[in-house]
C-alpha cells in the first residue's frame, strides 16, 4: 500500500475520518436499547440477559415482566402499557402459546429467519414469525413424605381414581392454576380438554376434593413446601425441578399417558425500533450458549436436545419415563381463544372446580 | 477456382434449410410451450384454489355445525377440527366471524371483510379480500335456523391467508413448466438429429458433386433414402443428357468440319484442274462442277447459319400472332418462284381454317422451308410436294391437364421415305442416315433439314412427326399448340 501525498488525498482522508466519527458517535452515545416485553419470571431468564449483555456489552437490554395475560391485554391495545413513553417492545415473550399465536395471526409479528430458527423442530416455529425456545413438560408436583403409604398419581387417569378414592387424603390439598386468571394455566387446562376424553371426570373429581386454585406455579410450590398441599396439579416443569432441588421432600411426577410440553414462545413485533438486535436477540435464545445456561442455571428447560444441564431434556429423560405431548404452534391454539368457546369453557370450569358455591 | 464458379453460378437461394427447419420448429414449440403454460396457469390456479376452498368449507361447515339453539339464543361452539382442518395449510393465518340473523355479531373478528350475500343458496361463496395487511381468501357459508326466537340465517365467513395456495400454485406451475420445458427441449435435440440425419444426403450429393472432375459425368453412386433417390436419379439423368449433348456437338463440330473441308477441297481441286483445261467445253464442263460444289457448301453454310439462328431464338423469341395460312401460302410462292424450272408439282391444302398462333414467324418459316427444302431434294424429278394445314389431334405425351388445341403442318413428298427404325435418329443433328441418304442420292444436303425443324418445334411447344406415307413418300407433321 502506498501513501498518496497530493491535496486531494489528504483532503479526502479528514472528510474519512471525520464521517467515520459522525457515524459511531450515535452509537457510542446513546446506546442501542432493546426492549422485552415477557412473561417470564425475571429471575429465570436474567442468566440468559447477562450472558447476552456480556456478549453484546453495547446493547442496553430493558426487561418488562408481565402475567401472560395481562401482556396480551397490552399488545392487543385492551389495557394500557404500563410504561407510556418508553420504547414500543421489540421481541415478546410468553408462555401463553395460544395468545403468543393469537398476536402473530393478528399480524403483530414481523418475519425472522436464520440458520438458527431453521434448526427449530416444526413445532416450535410458526410461519418464520413466532419461535419456541423452551422445553418445559407440564407436570405433578408432591409431597414425597406425605406420599409414603400412598399410591403415586402417575398418570390422569391415575389421579382421577385416586381423587375418588381417596378423596379424603386429597381435600383442600390439592392446588392447581385458576384458569380464569392464569394464560397458561387456561392453555394447559384447553389442552387437557382436547387431548384426554377424562378431562371432564377429572376436573370433576378436582371440585369434589376442593382443590384450591392459584395465579402463578409459584405460589402452589410456596403451598406445596409449607405443607398446605400434598399435589400440585399441571405445574410448569421448569419451575418446579427448579423448587425440588433446593427441597428434597418435593417430588415431581411427569404424567406417564401424556406429558403436555409447553414451549415459551418469542416474537419480533412488527413496529420494533430495532428489529436488527432482536433478531440477535432471538438467535442467541436458540443458540447452544443460551440453551445451555437455561440447561444450568436459570431452570428453563431448553429446547436444544444437544444442551447439557441440569434442567436439559437428557436429564429430564434419564430420570423420568416421558410420553411428550408438546403443543404445536399452529392455528388451532385460536380455537379455545373464541369470545364464545372461552366462556363457555370457563363455565364449564368454573362449575366443575367450584361446584359447592353455585349451590 | 471453386470460389469462382461459386460466386459466378450462384443461384437464388433460400438460406439454410436446416436453420430454417430448427427456427421453425422452435417457434412451433415455443408457442406450444406459451399454449401449454397459459393452459397449466389456469390449471395450477385452479387446483391450488379448488383443493384450498375445500380446507375453508370444510372448517366452515364444522363451524355451522356446532351452531344451536339454546334457550332463545344462538350458541356457537366452534370445534376443534374446524381449526385442525385449517391447520392442514400450517403456515396460513386464520381469520373467521359468525353473525346470526339481521347481521347480528356473534363472534370471531368482527372486522373481517364480509360480503352481504343475497342468495341464500346454502352453496358456499369464495372471495379474495385484504385483510390485517395481507390478501385472504374468505368463504361464505350460511345455514338457517327454523327455532322461534332465532329463526334466521347464521353466517360464517373463514378466512385464510394465500401462501399455502400461492405455494401450491408455484409447484404445480414450476413443475408443469419444469417437464414441458425439458419435453420441448428434447423436442429440439430429437428435430436436430432427425434435420441433420435428414439433409445428410444431401451434403453427400453435394461433396460427391463437388470432389469430381468437370468432365466426369458418369452417374452418382451413392445410397440414398428413398426420398431423396428420385433427386439422384434426376441429377444422373441430367448428366447422362449433358453428355449426350456433349457428344452430339462433338459430333457435330467433326461432321461440319468435314463437310465444309471436303467441299471447300473438292471446290479447290476443281478450281486448280480447270488452270491445265485446254477446251472451252472442258472448261464449262468445269465450272459446273465448281457451281455445284460451290452450292452445297453455300447451302451447308446456310443451314449451320439457320441452325444456330433458331437454336439462339428458341432462347430469346417473344411470340408474336401468325397467321398460319398466310405464312405458308406466302413460303409456298417463294417456293414455287424458285422451283419453276423443275418438273416438280407444289399442292396446299387447308383444312383447319383461318388459324392464329403464338410463335416466333421467323423461325418457323426456316423450319417449313428447310421441309419442303428436304422433299424436294430427296423425291423424284417429277416429285409432287404437298403442304396442308390440318386440325390437330392432341399428341400423346401431353400432360392431361393441358387443354389447349392443336393444330399440324403436313408436309408431304412422293420419296423413299424413312425406315421406322431410323425415324427418331433421323430427327438428329447431322444423323448418320442423313449422311449416308445424302451419298446415296447424290444430292446435295447436310441433314440439318430436320433437326431445324426439330428445334423451332420444340421452342414452340411442340411436336413433330414422321410417318411413311404408301406407297412411296414421307410425311412430316408439325403439331403445334394454338395458344
């Protein structure tokens, strides 16, 4: 290479460098920031923002936590954002597949693609627009030391026996989601009502035995180490093999006639500021560093089979006999999303779990 | 060499005929291939909406199905496999809106486009709309309700995004035109090797032609397709009368040569006796002698000049109208006038009228003069040489399609006339039994008589005829068509 020492090159040369700081100073200034909007509890997924914050150290991550419908409410303009001024969101996270689906057909989302989303199993990728990145079975959380001299509920069919049988056992101390206020407590329990023709003699036998219904997995767990419950009914997998490692009289069960899979499903939406970095975002929720934190440390159960973990499905297989049954991402998740099929199915519910107060 | 016989004998020609045959075969296929794409467009436009429609009525009558009335009010619980049938095309967005009687929202997407449909045919109606940013296609479906409360028609209307459709639409479009295109390809290559196959004797002809020296006429040998035999046998054909052209002007060079040499001779010898004749009777005994020499050279001059006159004009005459019986009256005096001091007796008859052709008049007084010329000279002293004009019968080798009429020239004699067998050599230039006729008789002659009249008649289209007449005598037709 040689050094032109004319006027013009030199002249040239300062126009360079001068454009090369107009272009970085926006970028060094006022930091590019990222908005998520999830319905995730902080604490799982924070692992995830700073391995990604360490990795993309100019890229200001601003997290939103919201119950899962409460967030559809938002996007879908039927409650007000709780943070007006601040940046639209740029990627949506939830649990609640049938309202993340819900968003996406009503055209909230914007196309992605990578080597990454390609890798995705069918299931778990909808249109290029919507991407399952978890894992997590839909399980039986108990009290193993209350179980001792008691038969398992290792199946529905299983449970809905036991719940007849031994009702006395079971009353008041079974806990599981209100679906009236739970998106995926309300999913799981519409997917239990397509898949299983007990389902109805199930949520039967749940009322008769006065099952105490919850907002979050959570708060039964909480139940569950206090003592208030023996069983917890369609737990989120990942947050209750999280509870039982730092509990060892918690047990989870993982339905041997079907174990739903739930997925927790991420979006870009289409008016993002910076669709770009959420994209990056997306890829490195798919990628193996995220997939094998989530396998580590933060209890989300990845998708990847090749993450490696404590919370990775290797493990979940080796220790428990597994029939998945994951939820597909595709469009009939809207059919228990209809004005009239959810009031119908709420009622249904409702009559069932809290039959003694109609009366 | 070749270059310039090439540049100087190039004939009007049409490009290549194997171009040609690729250029139009292509086109041919080429709007094959536009027929057929426009055709498998629709086809692939209907299949892809056909067999998608159905996913829509199907999901549509699921949904009416579960219509119902229910104490006074219209429920509607949509069904699963309403949806699961809709998710047939997975990566499709579904959209749907159900109103009950009056219009009445009952649920789904309340701004989905909806038509007002009028018909009540309780067939489904298919449209394509946009919808949330994108195009859809809806089916509308209807069923009536006959309870009192909600008696009236329910509405459904499912809709679908068209990308399933539009990707059905590309794969049977692409594959149609995948198969087509390589079919017509093929098409192609098969037309090239069949072309190339085809002209390959040709081009053998050609280099066979081309490889041969000019004086080889002897026929091609080489094998052929049937289709292009008759080509190769024309061509052999043509050579073989080339060079019997060839060897009738040798022939004919040599005979005139020989001729004029042995007059012009025996003219000179005649000449150089008659510086030693001593007697005056001697002397004109002598110059008769020279006259008749001088004579027969005259009339052989005469008649090669006559020959190549009408050989020049058969190539360039423009006919003109003559009227037959005028011409031959008006060669007959000259005739007579010339003939006056012979005991030969001149007739004409006419037997066809007044008669006008088309014709050179030039050329044809040549050839009935070079006749009555040849009557003369071969009949008796007291000779009788008839002329007649007679109406023609039409000749025999006349293609059918030819209708015109035709008339003949006789010209008769009272000589010896010609034997059968040597009528057709007789017609020749410098014919051997004109040769030899002429030592017979001792006349004066070169048997260019006829093979003039032979060539004003074929210039003229026409044909002549010899045939002896009985007892003694020959007759020459000129059959000659009135145009």
């Amino acid at each position: 290479m040689t050094f032109m020492t004319d006027r013009k090159s030199i002249r040239g040369f300062y126009l360079w460098i001068v454009f090369s700081l107009l272009g970085c100073v926006p970028s060094l200034a006022g930091a590019v920031t990222l908005t998520l909007y999830s319905a995730t509890d902080r604490a799982a997924i924070q692992p995830v923002i700073e391995a990604f914050n360490r990795k993309y150290p100019g890229i200001v991550v601003r997290y939103e936590e919201f119950q899962s419908n409460t967030l559809y409410r938002v996007l879908a303009g039927e409650a007000d954002d709780p943070t007006p001024g601040q940046p639209q969101p740029d990627l949506i996270i939830s649990s609640a597949m049938d309202l993340q689906t819900k968003l996406v057909n009503d055209g909230q989302a914007q196309p992605y693609q990578s080597e990454y989303t390609d890798s995705l199993p069918d299931w778990a990728n909808w249109r290029n627009e919507a991407f399952g990145f978890t894992f997590e079975p839909v399980v039986f959380a108990y009290r193993k030391d209350l179980f001792v001299d008691q038969p398992l509920p290792d199946s529905h069919e299983r449970l809905t026996e036991l719940l007849r049988s031994n009702s006395k056992f079971y009353s008041n101390r079974i806990g599981t989601y209100n679906v009236n206020i739970s998106g995926v407590g309300y999913l799981f329990a519409t997917q239990d009502a397509i898949r299983s023709s007990l389902n109805g003699r199930l949520l039967e036998s749940l009322g008769r035995v006065h099952a105490k219904t919850y907002c979050c997995t959570d708060d039964i767990l909480r139940d569950l180490t206090d003592g208030k419950l023996v069983l917890g009914y369609n737990l989120l997998g990942s947050y209750a093999l999280a509870r039982i490692r730092e509990h060892p009289e918690l047990g989870v069960l993982l339905p041997k006639d079907y174990t739903l899979v739930m997925s927790r499903v991420a979006f870009i939406h289409k008016l993002a500021k910076e669709p770009g970095w959420a994209g990056v975002f997306l890829d490195f929720l798919l990628s193996p560093e995220a997939q094998n934190i989530m396998a580590s440390q933060s209890g989300l159960v990845p998708l990847r089979t090749d993450a490696e973990g404590t919370y990775s499905r290797a493990a979940i297989d080796e220790k428990y006999s597994t029939s998945y049954q994951p939820i597909g991402l595709k469009p009939t998740l809207l059919v228990y999303l209809d004005r009239l099929k959810r009031a119908r199915f709420l009622k249904e519910w409702r009559d069932a779990i809290f039959f003694d107060e109609a009366l | 060499m070749l270059t310039t016989d090439t540049i100087l004998f190039s004939s009007p020609h049409s490009g290549s005929l194997h171009r040609q045959l690729i250029i139009r075969m292509f086109l041919l296929l080429m709007v094959t291939l536009l027929v057929l794409g426009i055709g498998v467009w629709i086809y692939a436009q209907r299949a892809s909406d056909l067999s998608h429609d159905r996913l829509l009525t199907g999901a549509g009558l699921a949904i009416l199905d579960s219509v119902r009335e229910q104490s006074g009010r219209i429920e509607v619980d949509i069904p699963y496999a309403a949806m699961g049938i809709l998710a047939l095309a997975r990566d499709d967005k579904v959209y749907y809106r159900i109103t009950g009687p009056g219009g009445r929202y009952l649920t789904g997407y309340p701004d989905l486009p909806v038509r007002d449909v009028e018909t009540h045919t309780g067939t489904p109606v298919f449209y394509n709309a946009e919808y949330k940013g994108e195009s859809v296609r809806i089916a509308l479906q209807e069923k009536f309700l006959t309870e009192q409360n909600v008696r009236g028609w329910v509405t459904v209307a499912v809709a679908q995004t068209t990308q399933a459709r539009t990707e059905l639409f590309r794969e049977i479009m692409l594959g149609a035109l995948g198969i087509l295109s390589l079919v017509i390809l093929l098409a192609l290559a098969g037309t090239w090797v069949a072309i190339s196959r085809a002209l390959g004797p040709l081009y053998a002809i050609r280099r066979e032609i081309q490889r041969r020296e000019p004086t080889d006429l002897t026929p091609l040998t080489i094998e052929t397709p049937d289709e292009v035999t008759p080509l190769v046998e024309t061509i052999n054909m043509f050579m073989r009368r080339l060079q019997e052209n060839l060897d009738t002007i040798k022939m004919f060079i040599a005979n005139a040569a020989h001729q004029i040499r042995t007059s012009l001779s025996t003219v000179q010898a005649q000449i150089n006796l008659a510086q030693h004749d001593q007697t005056l009777e001697q002397l004109s005994q002598r110059i008769m002698k020279i006259n008749d020499g001088h004579q027969r050279l005259n009339r052989l001059t005469n008649q090669l000049l006559t020959h190549a006159l009408v050989t020049h004009r058969a190539d360039t005459f423009q006919p003109e109208s003559i009227h037959l019986t005028g011409l031959l009256q008006d060669i007959l005096v000259q005739t007579v006038r010339d003939h006056a001091h012979t005991s030969v007796e001149f007739g004409f008859h006419n037997e066809a009228g007044d008669i006008t052709i088309a014709g050179d008049t030039i050329s044809l007084r040549e050839a009935v003069n070079n006749l009555l010329h040849n009557a003369i000279k071969y009949g008796p002293e007291n000779n009788q040489v008839t002329i007649q004009l007679q109406p023609g019968r039409v000749p025999e080798n006349v293609p059918a399609d030819d209708d015109r009429q035709w008339v003949e020239i006789w010209v008769d004699d009272e000589g010896p006339g010609i034997p059968k067998d040597f009528q057709l050599e007789a017609l020749k230039r410098f014919s051997r039994l004109g040769e030899k006729q002429a030592q017979e008789h001792q006349v004066l002659g070169s048997g260019l008589g006829l093979a003039i009249a032979c060539a004003v008649l074929e210039a003229h289209e026409g044909r002549i005829v010899l045939e002896n007449l009985h007892p003694v005598g020959l007759r020459v037709r000129l059959c000659l068509p009135v145009k």
